[in-house]
C-alpha cells in the first residue's frame, strides 16, 4: 500500500490579507481602495504606495504615470501617495524599476470604448519591479521582477491591483502574474483569493471597508454559505453566472407589490462577474425595465443613465432593492442564490476630477452580446475564487456596522492533502484532523469495552464452574419449604424414587449404585433390607392404611408414623443405612440428618444411651456369641433365665452393653444417627417381647 508523506505542518503558509487605505475612491463612485507599493528593495523598503482598485480579469498591476497637468490634489484623487514627504503625481524613477518598453494594455475580452467615454486604445510603460503589500515597510509582503504599467490613458482614473493567475507579457517574455508567482514562492498556500467591494453607504454612510485575501478567504464577511461554480474550462477563467431572474421589490410600507425584470422573456441571462469596471452590462430589456421602475434618463452622447433629482427622490422614498437571483444556467433552478441590492448601491456619481459629479445609475447596453455584473455587484456579493480546482463561489456579503473578527480560511493546492496536526488559518486543528482525532477516541473506548466485557465474561463463567458443578432439573431439597413432607427417604440402595432428587456428585452414586457398598447397622454377613421411612400423614394413617412409596408396594405391619411411636416397631426388622441427601431437612416434629456420600461407606456415629437399652445390633451381637437369645421382661428389659439377683442383672447388661459391645458394622451409632428419622432404630413392642419370651428365635443375620 502507498503511503503518502506527511507534510510538514511549518510548509503550509496562510491567507495573506491585503490591506484596505480606509478611504473610498473613484471619479466614477465611492469604492473602497487598498494598499500596494512597488519600486521596494528586497526587505520591503523605500519603496512607493498607492491607492488602487482591484480587477478580477486583469492580470497586470496598473499604476498612474507622472502627469505635468495634474497637480498634488488631483494625483491624490487618482490614488499616489506621499513620497519623501512630498506628494508626488505617479510612479516615480527608481534602481529597482526595470523598463520594458511602452506596450499595449491587455483588457477583459469584452471592454469597449463605449462603456468608458474613451475611443484611444489605453497604453502604457511596462516594466519590471518588486511589487509588495500595504505600506513599503520591513513587514510588507513583496514579490520580486513582476510586470507592472505606468498608464497615461484617461481610461483608468485610479491604478488597479490584477487577481488573474497565469502569466503575462510578449512573446518570449511572459512573466507569471502576482498571484501565481506568490503562489510558486509559497507565499501562500494556492492561487486562489476571497474579496468583496465594500459599501460606501453602509455603517450609517461612514462605509464597510472592502476585504481581498489570498490563498484563502474570510469567512466572517460571508452572510451565508454560497454557490459554488465552475468556470468554463482551464484556458477561460472568467467568473460565468446564470442569472434567471431579477426582481424589484419597493419597500414593504411603502408598496406590497413585487416585480419580475424576466417576466416577459423566454429566460434569464448568462453573466461574467467582474471588478475591473463599476457597471451592470445587461441585456437591453433588462434596461428598459430598470428605466421605468426608477426614473431613469438616458443619455445618448454618453451611453449612462443619469438621475435628476426629482427621480433620485422618487427612489429614495421607494427605497426598493434589486434582487438578482443566480445559479448555473440562465434557468430557475433549485439551487438559487438571491444577492440583494438596495438603492443606495446604485446612487453613484460620475465626474472626470472625482469631484462634484452627476448622479448616474451604473447599468449599461451590452453592445456584443456579453453580459457583466460589475463592482457595483460586488458591493453587496463575496466572491471566492480558486485557479487551480477551476471554481468560484458566490455568496452574500456581509457589511455589519461593526466588522467581527477575522476569520481567515486556507484554500489548500490541489497535491497538497491536510494531515493530523495540519494548522487551520485560526490556528486550530484542520477538520480532517479534529474528525480523526474523534474516531481515534471512539475506537479507543469501543476497544477497551470489549476488552472489559472479555475479561468480565471470562471471571463469570470460572465463578459458575466453581459454584456450580452440575445442572440440577430437581427442586433443591433445602429450599423446598413444606414441600419435604412429600418426600420418601429411603436408606436401603436401589430405593431411589423417581421423584427422589438427583445426586449432587457424579460417580459416587449412580442409578444403579453398582459402584458404592451398601451401608448397614447389621452385621456385614446381613444382606441389606429396607429401612422404614414415615409416609405422609394422612387420614389412611389414621384409619390403618399404609401408603408406603407406591401404590402396590405391600403393608408392612407395625410401622411407626412419627418418632413418638418408635417403641413399637415390628420385631426381627434389619435396619440399614443408604446415602439419603445431602442435606437437611426441616418439617414440624420431624428432622432429617444430612448424610455426605463423601464419607461413606465408612460411619463414624457412636452409639446412644437410647440404642444400648433396645438396639437390634446388640441382639446382632449376642446372636454371634450364643444361637439362642433369652427373651427380656416386657416390664423391665432383663434378660429372662439369667443367673443372679434381677438389679445385678441389669446393671451387668448394660455395662457390658456400654462398655463390650459394638455394632456388628465397622461405623458406631452417634446421638445424631438416634437423633433423625431417617436412621431411627426400630423397638419391639411389648407384645413381641412377650411372645419372643416364650419362644426362641434364629438370630436374622444368620
């Protein structure tokens, strides 16, 4: 991929502004002058000012030539300024002024004698010179060896500044013009410059000064955005304009009516904005129709438009405004641009001292067909134009009484492409530079949220693997509330109900319980037999119905329903330990112990007082030591035939119970084994002991 070099934020020199004198000038109106010197060294000094106007089309800078006739007053009037202390009337002899010979002046295609009164071509002594910017001084911005003319000619009252790019001159010796060659020396950043006229009548008739830039534009003396255009090729510079339509419209208190100059034609006209000349140059209709509307008298000898004062009054009550509206063609179109004259504008006099002159109106016959919207437009319209992209723009000027501050614009070359960091004329960031600058930021943050929510997601999923080691679909028993006594809790394996909740650990106790011993309280020759567990209390408990588990399981005699009845158990019943759950369990008058499958098969409970008295593993266990167990005494629990006196009998039984006797299994029985319904021991009711007193029975683990 190509990477283009970043250009060096020093290189890209600003908008250079040419100052204005203040002063508004002319023989032919009020116009707002600038400053230039020529004939200056290299650092700008000893040169010579002038006042000049400014010419879109030209390509020269023309300044007025010594005159004899014309004393100080009148050289003032045509713009020279002191020099040495002393006024003066045109260029004056200097080293730094190289004579080129006396040759024609190059004029815009389509000037006519006709519209300045003069007949004799204008002519002049070229030469070449430093040309600079304002006042001859150390800080003027002077550009070396450029064309200049020294005119005689009546045709031009005041000098004038040339805005055309390219260059200029004979054949065989063409000179690039002032805005090109400041251009090459990177004075600024392109040919291109932003300029408005001023309005004399404006700022309650003290004046808005005019403004000209180069290499850029002031963007605080445009009311709005404009229209942009191209011009006709590369060769043909000329600032072409469609105009669609010109409206008058009077002052609204004065009359609501407003009117079309275009109306009765098939279409607008096409138009050259330019400075070099004050006139409106229009199609002869469009005259006709500005003759009526304001009053005007035409002049034959002179071609102008002249107004008396009973028609200047007439205007200045109507105080109407013209509207030129422009676009591409000659056309309505929906991209319109209004540029809005007030009379004011067009209230000018005409004088050959510049002073004491007629009130003309500054339209004019076009006499070859070609159109101009000259510096009176210019008045109320800011123009930007750029040589190099071949297009201008048309915008409204602004003309406040008091001018805000500059606000200077850089029109860049066409090779040249703004990088981050490049300088804006304020100062500031470019644009391209300010919007990078924000999608840097913003992938910034989107790139630190998805680092965020990575990691966040990462410590979530290890906090679930370590909390939660298995999906349960059961309810968890713990939270089941009342719902426990629904429950069957079996001890004995292969008991699982379907509705029993699962085991928490895989691989220790499966469906089968293939791979886990059975746990017993007998002996461990005994095979395992089921341990009772209470059913749910219900009126068949009551009546003597026994729902164990599942319909069809069968009635086991003399089942107990709570703790309370556990002295009355059916006799010879082996009771056996099964992994139940993993946790505890909580109804009223019943508790459940939680047994860990960790710990099996091994048991680590101890026997109770309660177990020593009526356990059936120490029955287990006497059967071991005799075939025959003598039968106890429903009344007091003694052994029956045994030797000795009935206290001492007892005593000697429940020592050695205590004391001898184990279980017949490898884990004792502790107060929390005796302490849950789910390993409660069975008793022997008095009825059984009775009967097994009479008769002898085969120990059950045999």
């Amino acid at each position: 991929m190509h990477l283009q070099k970043r250009v060096d934020v020093t290189t890209i020199p600003l908008p250079k502004v040419v100052p204005t004198s203040g002063d508004f000038d002319g023989n032919d109106g009020k116009w707002s002058t600038f400053l230039i010197n020529v004939n200056s060294d290299n650092q700008g000094l000893n040169g010579q000012d002038f006042k000049v106007l400014v010419s879109t089309s030209s390509a020269l800078t023309l300044l007025p030539a010594p005159n004899e006739q014309c004393n100080p007053d009148c050289a003032a009037k045509h713009g020279v300024l002191t020099y040495n202390g002393k006024q003066v009337t045109g260029v004056q002899e200097s080293e730094n002024w190289q004579d080129a010979g006396i040759l024609s002046i190059p004029l815009p295609y389509w000037y006519s004698n006709d519209y300045t009164g003069y007949n004799s071509t204008p002519r002049g002594v070229w030469g070449t010179t430093n040309v600079g910017l304002g006042h001859s001084s150390a800080q003027s911005l002077v550009n070396p060896g450029l064309y200049a003319v020294k005119y005689t000619s009546n045709a031009f009252f005041m000098g004038s500044f040339g805005l055309a790019a390219g260059e200029v001159g004979g054949q065989g010796a063409t000179k690039p013009t002032f805005l090109s060659q400041f251009k090459d020396l990177q004075t600024i950043a392109s040919p291109s410059y932003g300029y408005t006229a001023g309005a004399w009548y404006r700022n309650n008739r003290n004046g808005v000064p005019g403004s000209l830039v180069l290499g850029g534009y002031d963007k605080s003396r445009m009311a709005r955005d404009g229209l942009s255009l191209p011009m006709p090729n590369n060769k043909n510079n000329t600032l072409v304009v469609g105009v669609p339509s010109i409206l008058y419209r009077p002052d609204q208190d004065v009359e609501a009516n407003q009117y079309s100059f275009t109306a009765n034609t098939t279409g607008g006209f096409r138009a050259n904005i330019d400075s070099t000349l004050p006139y409106l140059i229009l199609p002869d209709w469009i005259c006709d129709e500005f003759q009526k509307k304001f009053r005007l008298t035409y002049d034959n000898e002179t071609n102008f438009y002249t107004v008396n004062s009973s028609a200047h009054n007439w205007n200045a009550q109507q105080n109407a405004t013209v509207t030129f509206q422009l676009a591409a063609g000659p056309l309505n179109s929906a991209d319109l641009m209004n540029i809005q004259l007030p009379y004011d504008a067009f209230d000018l006099q005409l004088s050959e001292t510049g002073a004491n002159g007629t009130n003309y109106f500054p339209i004019k016959k076009s006499k070859d067909g070609v159109y101009i919207l000259g510096r009176t437009f210019l008045q109320e319209a800011y123009i930007i134009v750029d040589y190099e992209r071949a297009n201008f723009t048309v915008a409204p000027a602004s003309n406040p009484n008091s001018l805000p501050k500059e606000d200077l614009k850089i029109i860049y070359n066409t090779t040249y492409h703004p990088g981050a960091g490049t300088p804006d004329s304020d100062g500031g960031l470019a644009p391209g530079a300010i919007a990078g600058t924000v999608v840097g930021i913003v992938v910034a943050f989107a790139i630190a949220g998805i680092v965020a929510f990575c990691w966040w997601r990462k410590r979530k999923n290890k906090r679930e693997v370590g909390q939660k080691h298995y999906a349960t679909s059961q309810i968890d028993p713990t939270l089941a509330g009342q719902e426990i006594k629904h429950r069957r809790v079996s001890e004995l394996t292969g008991s699982d109900l379907p509705s029993s909740p699962k085991t928490p650990l895989a691989g220790y106790y499966t469906a089968d319980h293939k791979s886990v011993p059975p746990i017993s309280e007998m002996s461990p020759d005994s095979p395992p037999v089921e341990l009772y567990s209470p059913p749910p209390e219900s009126a068949s408990d009551i009546d003597g119905g026994r729902d164990y588990f599942t319909a069809g399981k069968p009635h086991r005699r003399g089942a107990q329903r709570d703790r309370a009845s556990s002295g009355h158990n059916t006799p010879g019943t082996p009771i056996a330990e099964l992994p139940g759950d993993d946790a505890q369990f909580h109804t009223p008058g019943t508790q459940f112990d939680a047994v860990s499958p960790l710990n099996s098969p091994l048991h680590s409970r101890g026997p109770s007082d309660t177990s020593l008295l009526t356990n059936i593993d120490e029955r287990l266990a006497d059967n071991k030591k005799d075939a025959t167990r003598p039968a106890q005494s429903a009344e007091t629990g003694a052994a029956v035939g045994t030797v000795g006196p009935k206290n001492e009998v007892q005593a000697e039984t429940t020592t050695e119970a205590a004391a001898e006797r184990r279980p017949s299994h490898q884990r004792g029985l502790s107060d929390t084994t005796i302490a849950s319904d789910s390993t409660a021991v069975s008793q022997p009711t008095p009825e059984e002991q009775e009967r097994w007193a009479r008769e002898p029975r085969r120990p059950l683990s045999e």
